[in-house]
C-alpha cells in the first residue's frame, strides 16, 4: 500500500527524532531557557496546522494534544468554554482547560488566575502552563497551544514559536 499526502507527513512527523525538552527555567528576561537536569524529549510536530504528538509521548500527552486539536480551529469567544465543555467557541482559559480535561487532568473548567497557584511550579517535562490574572497559554511537547497567536496564524492556537513569559506563573500537571 502507498503512503501519500497527509498520511505520509503525519507519519514522516511521528519518525523519531530528539530535541531538547520544553523542560526549562524561566530566566531573567522572561524567556524560556532550557534546564540542565531536563531529560530530552521527542518534540510534537506540526502537520497543516494540527499538532501530531510524538510516539514514546506519554498517553495523557497524546490525549491533551488530540483535545486540542479538536477546537484549534474554533473562533476566540470571551467565557468560551466554562459554561459547557462543547462550545461555540473557547477563550484562553477555555481551550486550555478543554485540551487538560481531554486527558482527565481538570474535571471542570478554570479561569486563567487559578492556573497560577494549579498543580506543581515549574516546567514540566511534557505540559507547560504559563498564568497571570489576565491570560493563560501552554506548551505541550514543545509546541505552543495559545489563543493569543490565533490572528497571525488562520485562526490556529497552535504554534512552534514560543512567545515572552514575563509576568506569567509557571505550572505543571504532576507526572508530566
């Protein structure tokens, strides 16, 4: 059977290949710096705009990136996504909280100034979050999922840029 188009690159995207972890300290300038005890990881890869998780990521990885993936594309709506998991549309907090409870980790969803007293501080070898009062974006296997790029990149919350993290707590889910 011949592998062509989309399934060949999502396939050519799952090939191994390391790179150093999203597993960093935040240094002075707000921007994220690798750390030297972080294991290095298989990096998610990006396919026309869908996050493809690495194979050795762990399943709850697999399960918040196809989370998110779902709703990558649905228009930013303030308050989207805290009244009802399925929505028109999910604001920052909203997607994040969405691509969480894909794997189970939040039951229900949270504003952005929760997340920054939420689970363990620091990076995380896997999912990032990054929370003040006002926003909430994250990175999951060294990709970006953030509706603040969602103008600059079609209406995607996907990205392989990292932006500046001044100002942000920075959290993780345990194990990951």
């Amino acid at each position: 059977m011949a592998i062509t188009g989309l399934a060949f690159a999502v396939l050519a995207a799952q090939s191994p290949g390391t790179s150093q972890a999203a597993c960093a300290q935040t240094s002075g300038g707000g921007m994220s710096m690798p750390s030297s005890n972080c294991a290095v990881i298989k990096k998610a890869k990006l396919v026309n705009g869908v996050a493809v998780a690495p194979t050795k990521a762990p399943a709850a990885v697999k399960d918040i990136i196809t989370a998110a993936n779902k709703i990558r594309l649905k228009p930013y709506i303030y308050g989207g996504g805290h009244a009802k998991w399925h929505d028109k549309g999910y604001d920052c907090s909203g997607s994040v909280s969405f691509a969480l409870h894909g794997a189970d980790i939040l039951s229900s969803p949270m504003p952005s100034g929760s997340f920054m007293n939420w689970e363990k501080p620091g990076v995380g070898k896997w999912v990032t979050t990054y929370a003040n009062g006002g926003h909430i974006f994250m990175t999951v296997a060294g990709l970006l999922f953030d509706t603040s790029n969602m103008s600059g990149n079609d209406g995607n919350r996907w990205s392989k840029s990292m932006r500046d993290t001044s100002g942000f707590k920075v959290r993780h889910p345990a194990g990951l």
